[in-house]
C-alpha cells in the first residue's frame, strides 16, 4: 500500500438553503518521500482537500489513509504550513519552535537540540532569543517551518507558503524547504497558484478542475528537473516548454469554467 491514500473521497458543503459538492471522486497514491503539487482555478477544492488530508475535515464520501491509518489518528504526525507563519509574538523564537514539542509531551533534551540544529540548518542560530517582530517575513517563515519538522512530522502539508513574501526571498526559501525535505526524506503537498513553483519543487503536479472539484491531469516532472534545486529548475532549458504545457491545460479549464 501506498504511504498516503485518497480513494474515491467526495465532498459537500451543507447549509440550511443548499449543498455545494466541492469535490468529486478523487482517488490519489502518494509514495513516501514524494513532493506533490496541487494546482488548478479558484474554487477546484485544493485546500478543501489538504484539510481532509490533515483530518480537519471528514470528507462526505471516500476514505484517506496515511500509513493505514485515518488522519484523524495520527493528525499529530502531520505538519501544517500556511501563508501565515501564526509565530506568537509575546514568545521568544526558542519558545516558538519548541511549542509542538511541548503540545505532543515529547519535548526532551534530544528533541530540544534537534530543533535548534535545524535552526541552524536554516541560518537561524543567532535569533533564538529574538521576538517574531524583530525578524523579516522570510526569516519567519524559516522559523514556522523548523517549529513544523521539529516533531518529526511524517507527512507535511503546505498551502501556499510563500505567496505573501517577495520574489527574491521566496525563490530562496524554495531551494532551502525543497533540499531540507529532501534530506531528511520527508514527503509533502503543496498547495499553489504558481505553475512555475509546482514545476521548480515537484515530483509530480496534479491539475485540479473545478466545479466540483476533480483530478484533471496529472504531470510528471522529467528527472532532469528533479534532480536540481527549484532555482536550477527556473533556468533550464526545459522549464520554459514544461510551464506552457501546464499553462495551457490551466486557459483551457479556466475559460470552460467561464463560460
């Protein structure tokens, strides 16, 4: 069986007057250690389902397995990274990277040093006793995702990280998130709007429809491209061919949605 498994899930939102059906019969494998991108129009259901998948929604119909276990199970073992960085600003960055460890009782003098190694790992050795308002918005978000891989997460769910930094830090945060993940094994789904991203940090992409939402297509990034940092990626010859394919399936349901 595969690491994670999304077979057959629906989903409706359900008010007074009228049910909105979300998502339509999607089934996905995810093998562990793989980098997964979500992409399609506003409204196709992207985040409705990393929300099933990190178990803070049920899904209607269907089942996700993480190991075979439901995510509600083990939702502790996810980690969860937003556009917002949510650092508490009355607390010093020591005390913020080590809040999941305090919440899961496993905070120990192992775990402590293993945070603050991947502090390091990140540039971030010298602010432990700094305050959230005194560091830039990349800064932060390095700091958010050392807190979310302090706990060993087996799965990390990402929605749209970078989108609220500028462009010079997030290409930079790409190459530092990809090679850290990548290092340490850990398998992850990005949710995105940026077809560049998906295709600079992906093993595979999958294309979403909306209305309700369904697996469109699903891309698989050529191994010359996997095999480089997500900067790397951006400058080679194949990006350019790679990101009008995807581009162009992305007019194609956008207009049809329109219509």
């Amino acid at each position: 069986m595969s690491f994670l498994t999304i077979q057959d899930v629906h989903h409706s939102y359900f008010s007074p007057k009228s049910a909105t059906k979300a998502l339509s019969n999607i089934s996905l494998d995810v093998e562990e250690g793989e980098f997964i991108s979500f992409i399609g129009p506003s409204g196709c259901g992207k985040t409705t389902l990393l929300s099933i998948i990190a178990g803070l929604l049920k899904p209607t119909e269907g089942k996700v397995l993480l190991q075979t276990l439901p995510p509600q199970k083990i939702r502790h073992q996810m980690g969860y990274m937003l556009q917002q960085d949510y650092l508490f600003p009355w607390k010093t960055i020591e005390e913020n990277i080590l809040i999941g460890l305090k919440i899961t009782n496993s905070l120990t003098e192992q775990t402590k040093q293993h945070a603050f190694q991947l502090l390091d790992t990140m540039g971030l050795s010298k602010v432990l006793q700094q305050y959230p308002n005194e560091l830039s918005g990349g800064m932060r978000q390095r700091v958010a995702l050392v807190r979310t891989l302090a706990v060993e997460p087996k799965l990390l769910l990402l929605d749209e990280p970078f989108s609220a930094l500028d462009y010079q830090t997030k290409l930079k945060l790409e190459d530092l998130v990809h090679s850290t993940l990548k290092s340490f094994g850990k398998t992850a789904i990005l949710v995105t709007h940026d077809i560049g991203e998906s295709i600079a940090m992906s093993d595979r992409i999958v294309l979403f429809s909306p209305n309700p939402g369904k697996i469109h297509k699903i891309f698989h990034v050529p191994k010359e491209l996997k095999d480089l940092k997500p900067f790397e990626v951006r400058n080679h010859d194949t990006f350019s061919q790679y990101f009008q394919i995807i581009w162009k399936e992305l007019e194609q349901l956008e207009s049809r949605s329109n219509n």
